[in-house]
C-alpha cells in the first residue's frame, strides 16, 4: 500500500480518492474549499493538507483531478504547490482534461525537480468515478506509468499508456470529439423519431443492437426521451473540453468540422440555460429550435 495526496474533492475527485482509501492506501486530500476536505475525512479516514505542498508532503504519489490549465499549474507550483512539497522520485498523476501543452510544461518542471509526471485523463463520467469503472487513458515515461497503475486500478476499469507526455490527453480529445458527434447523432436520430410518431423507446430496443448502438444510446436514451439533463458530464465542461479539441487541431492542422459545428450547439444549449445540464440535452435545443 502506498501514500497518496489527491488534489481536488469535486464530483469526480472526491469518489475517485474514496476509491483508493477502500484499496488500503493510506489517504491524505486537498481541496480549494477546505469543508469538503473535512467531509471527506469525516467519511473515509485519513487526512488533510491546508495547501497542495502540505497534502504531498511524503506521499509516494500524488493525484489530481481539478478544473483547467490554470487550476492544475495552481495546484503544482509556487510555494504551496504540490511540486513543492514532493520528494524526489515521487509520481505525480494528473486525471484533469486540460491541454497538453500545460501537460508537457508541467512534466518539465516537475523533471527538474526530480518528480515524475503522468497525463491521465479519465472517461466514464460521476457514474464511473463512484462505481471505480473510469476508463483512464495514459501520457508520460514507462516507469512512472508502470508505478502509477497499481493505485490507478482503485478506480479504473482499463488504463493504457499511449506514449510520451502528453498523449494521455491527445487520447482525451479524440475522446471528446467522438462523444460530439455520437450527441448530436442520437439527438437528431431520437428527435426525428418523435416527430415521425414513432415510440423512442421501442426504436432503441431495436436499434441499439446493431450497428447504431452506443453507450450513448444505451445510457441516455431514457432521460433525453423524458427532457431530464441532470445526470452526467454538463455542458460547461464539454466546451471547455471541446475549444482544447479546437485549439489542437488548428495547431497540429486537423480537420474537426463536425466538432467545431456541435461546440457552436453546445453554446446554443448554454443560452437556453444549459450550462449545467448534461451533455446529452443536445435534444433540448432541437426541440426549442422546432417549437419557434
């Protein structure tokens, strides 16, 4: 069993380390609001740091999972940042979507300092978090990703390293970009449907065998029939996943029509109001779009 800080108690973060305190690793969290922290330690033991370097003091690793590029180099560096307080030889593991370009300059502090970096983006929503069935997708040296895996597997139900720093969150994108338009193609498909008059929940019984069928259809399908967006990834953060998507592919000359046109859905969604719903309320502006 190891030591683990985890940085970032939010919707993912804080089942994501429950996780690792039910594997027997000893626990010790952080968190912007310090309440949450106590919460967490009132409900799983271990302990709390005030700052991130006090929460990685000691730890053999060291786990984050927050908001945005800014929010993780805030974690990372200064004097209360996690870097700060790690020993060499110390694994730091980012599960944060966020650039690679942050990735790769924070993997450069952190060699500097004699700590290694893992990219490790996660998929598989709240749900997967809580269930320990998140599908973590890997950047960075083999040894630190060989090391890290172990304490990944508390949570993860597949984890791959898919090369040097930075293409765990490559993979992240290619990730986003095809999640888009699989929204935007059950949307349209379910939509259509109720206006042809037919049952959506009978057309997904017959459909969702075959070559159609997704984990998008099988998990969503229910709640879009019913207008109810409260039960995953919310648009806010596909946005800000989906303009990463963007600002790669103009720098690396990828061609992602289809995704630059959902984004622009996406904001439609966010001027209905959306901004928190769930990714799948793609349905809802088709449905206002019919209605005016």
């Amino acid at each position: 069993m190891a030591k683990v800080a985890f940085l970032g108690l939010g919707v993912m973060g804080y089942p994501m380390a429950g996780h690792l305190a039910k594997a027997g690793h000893e626990v010790v969290v952080y968190n912007r609001t310090a309440a949450k922290a106590e919460q967490w330690v009132a409900q799983h033991g271990g302990g709390m740091g005030l700052t991130p370097r006090e929460a990685a003091a000691g730890c053999d690793f060291v786990m984050a999972c927050v908001g945005n590029d800014d929010d993780l180099r805030s974690v990372c560096l200064g004097e209360d940042g996690a870097f700060a307080g790690m020993a060499k030889g110390a694994i730091f593991v980012d599960h944060t979507t966020v650039s690679a370009a942050v990735t790769r300059e924070l993997h450069g502090v952190a060699a500097e300092a004699g700590v290694a970096f893992v990219d490790a983006p996660v998929s598989g929503g709240q749900a997967g978090a809580e269930n320990g069935q998140l599908v973590v997708m890997c950047g960075g040296e083999e040894a630190a990703y060989a090391a890290a895996e172990p304490i990944i597997d508390a949570y993860a139900k597949m984890c791959k390293r898919l090369g040097e720093s930075g293409m765990g969150q490559m993979c992240k994108m290619v990730n986003q970009i095809c999640i888009a338009g699989l929204v935007q193609g059950l949307s349209e498909g379910l939509h259509f449907a109720e206006k042809a008059g037919l049952d959506g929940r009978a057309v997904v019984e017959v459909i969702g065998g075959g070559a159609a069928g997704s984990w998008q259809m099988v998990n969503r399908y229910k709640t879009m029939l019913d207008d109810e967006f409260n039960h995953g990834f919310a648009v806010d953060w596909m946005r800000k996943d989906l303009g990463i998507c963007l600002r790669t592919a103009d720098e690396i000359e990828a061609s992602l029509p289809v995704t630059a046109l959902v984004d622009q859905f996406y904001k439609d969604v966010q001027k209905l109001g959306g901004a928190r719903w769930d990714t799948s309320s793609l349905i809802k502006r088709l449905r206002v779009m019919d209605k005016s």
